[in-house]
C-alpha cells in the first residue's frame, strides 16, 4: 500500500515568496525553501534546487512527499532560526565606539538554532563585509518575542547591572557608522533574512534579501541617520514581537531615552554613563600621596569618594589603589596623567604589603 501522499501544490517559479509556509495554509508549501531550511540546519546534504511544476508532480510525488514530511518534522520541533528581527542595534555607547551591541528578536517560537546563523555587516557601498559573528551555539529560550543578545566585551562598561551577553560580536568598524548595513544571515552568508542599512542615500548597497520576513524582500530604504554611538540611545524597530519587516525607514527609531537590552534569558540591562574614576579622594586637584593616605586609612571598609573609594563601588579596596597609582601625579578622573611618576619608596613600600601591613609600620 503506498502511504498517503502528502498534498502540496508547489508554488510556480522560485520560492520568492517564502512567507507561505509560516503564514498558514499547509498545502501551499514552497518546496524549494523547506529544502533550505534543512540544509541550513545542516538536516541533509547540500540539495540543488530542482524545478518543479504540476505535470512532474506524479513522479516527484513519492520524493516530494517524504522531503516535505522531513521539513514539517522539522518545523514540528520547532528548531529553526529563520524567522528573526534585527530589533535592536547602537554603534557606540557616549561615543564609545568598542562598546557595541546588537539584539534580535524571535517573530515565531522555535527560532534559537543561532548555530545556523551569522551576524555581517557592510560599509556604505554595500562591499568590504565583516563578519560580526557566527553565532555558533544554540539558546535554550525560544519563545515567540525572545532575544538575543549579541555585544562586543566593552559594552558591558555602561550597563547598570553586571552585563551577561549571549555572544561576542566583533567590533563594527567606525567607519561604517555614518552609513552601513548590518544582516542576519545563514552561517554561509548565502540568505539575508533580515538587514537593516542606516545613512540613507549614503548607503548604496544593496537592501535586499529572502522574503521570509519581508513580504517584498526589500527591507530599504535605509533610515536617514546614521547607527548612534554617541548617546545612550539605541536604534530600536518599532513593530510588535512578530511583526515583518516593511522598510527600514518606516521600521526604526531612536530610543526616548537610555537603550535597554535584554539577553535570550529575559535579564535587561540599562545603558547608563559610568561614573568616572577618580582618585583625587581630597578634591584638591591633585592625585598624591595624601590620597594614598585617605585610602589606606579607610582599605578593607565601606566608604565614599573621600573615603577612598575611586571606582564608587562602595568598597575601599585594592581596585581603588589601583586607580590611585594610575592617575597619581594627575589630577584625577579622565585627565590620568601620560607620565605616571613612580610613588615615591614609602608609598611604594605600602603598595607592596598593602594597608594593614602599613598600619603595622605606624605610617598611618
Ligand atoms: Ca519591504
Ligand atoms: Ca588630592
Ligand atoms: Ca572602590
């Protein structure tokens, strides 16, 4: 007896309009793209695409009918990554450009199989594409609306709680923020599935890719702006959690106030200027050994800026003294002296054994 054939009625041409299969009706299936989906989760070998049209359909029934079985088994488990927004983006936090992040948003449950995905980016011309990263483990949450959280290491200098990123991305290179474009892509970078370009007409690339999260496959034209990176404010996609792309000038917009990012596990991190280091503990102006003094008195306990406290964690300790010798000779804060000049002995006696073994030779 031959098993029940599966009824699908491919869609004629190439698979360009991929959102059919998410979108509802199962019997209007486009073949071609169920086919991708297995080879970019790495299901099956690499397959040409082949040509399909209703006079074949006999013969290509059987074959047909058990790929096609295989990718609803696939979309069964859920376990993709194609249905993603890039939701989220800043270039530079207060000018500080190494400090970067990216955030995605899951339009669908089942989109955390990040190993088959890649995160690039393009200068202004839309050539001289960076690999930002490979995103090459899987996330345990997978829920319609769940993030992923895709930072450089600086950024977590400017969030107001310890930051936990899902992966490490490579820095955009600063020249690409004035007009650029940053995608999601399969591991291969051979499908776009979402990109976002900023510049406006200063980016010439090309704004195009798969259909599957953008009815027309073109999410240009770019936003007029360039990528933020220099307040705390991030450039946000203003759709719900499973909404298309329409265009990127219609998509995005600045965040009201300081970005908050969230990471695959629901934890959020507010982007927030931290307060700069200062060793001046007197106020005077000048880094010296009468700071020295102030931190050693109070090393080991809680305490303010005149307490010693040069990085406002609350604590005296051993990270104060640091920034103590850093910025000694300077007059604190940004302005860390270009020449540090060496503590003189007894300080630098102190330094070695630390407070309380200067407390015991009575330097206090
Ligand atoms: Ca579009
Ligand atoms: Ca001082
Ligand atoms: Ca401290």
């Amino acid at each position: 007896m031959i098993g029940p054939l599966v009824a699908f009625q491919p869609i004629a041409g190439s698979c360009a309009r991929r959102g059919r299969l998410e979108s509802g009706n199962p019997t209007q299936v486009c073949l071609p793209k169920a086919i991708e989906d297995l080879r970019d989760l790495g299901r099956i070998p690499i397959m040409k695409r082949m040509p399909f049209d209703l006079g074949t359909i006999s013969v290509l029934g059987i074959v047909g009918g058990a790929l096609l079985t295989a990718a609803l088994d696939a979309r069964r488990v859920d376990a993709s990554f194609h249905l993603m927004q890039i939701e989220q983006v800043i270039g530079g936090v207060n000018g500080d450009t190494s400090a970067q992040a990216i955030q995605l948003r899951m339009r669908a449950g089942g989109q955390s199989i990040l190993s088959a995905a890649s995160v690039r980016a393009v200068d202004a011309s839309g050539a001289n594409e960076v690999l930002l990263d490979n995103t090459d483990r899987n996330l345990a949450g997978s829920s319609l609306g769940d993030r992923v959280l895709i930072t450089t290491p600086n950024f977590d200098k400017y969030t107001d709680v310890a930051l936990v990123s899902d992966f490490t991305m490579a820095p955009l290179p600063a020249s690409y923020l004035a007009a650029g474009q940053i995608t999601f892509e399969n591991s291969s970078g051979s499908t776009t599935y979402w990109s976002l370009s900023w510049g406006g007409a200063g980016f010439t690339g090309s704004t195009t890719g798969s259909a599957t999260n953008d009815l027309d496959g073109d999410f240009g034209p770019p936003i007029e702006i360039a990528l933020p990176s220099d307040s705390l404010q991030a450039l946000l996609f203003q759709g719900t959690a499973n909404a298309r792309s329409s265009t990127n000038l219609a998509d995005y917009a600045l965040t009201a106030g300081a970005a908050v990012f969230t990471n695959n596990a629901g934890n959020s991190f507010t982007l927030t200027q931290p307060a700069v280091d200062s060793a001046d503990f007197n106020e005077n102006g000048i880094v010296d050994g009468a700071d020295f003094v102030l931190w050693q008195r109070h090393a080991g306990g809680s305490g303010g800026l005149a307490e010693g406290d040069a990085n406002n964690s609350g604590n005296v300790d051993g990270d104060d003294l640091a920034i103590w010798r850093s910025q000694y000779g300077s007059s604190g804060g940004n302005a860390a002296a270009t020449a540090v000049p060496e503590p003189h002995s007894a300080l630098l006696a102190c330094l070695c054994s630390g407070a309380i073994a200067c407390r015991r030779k009575g330097l206090r």
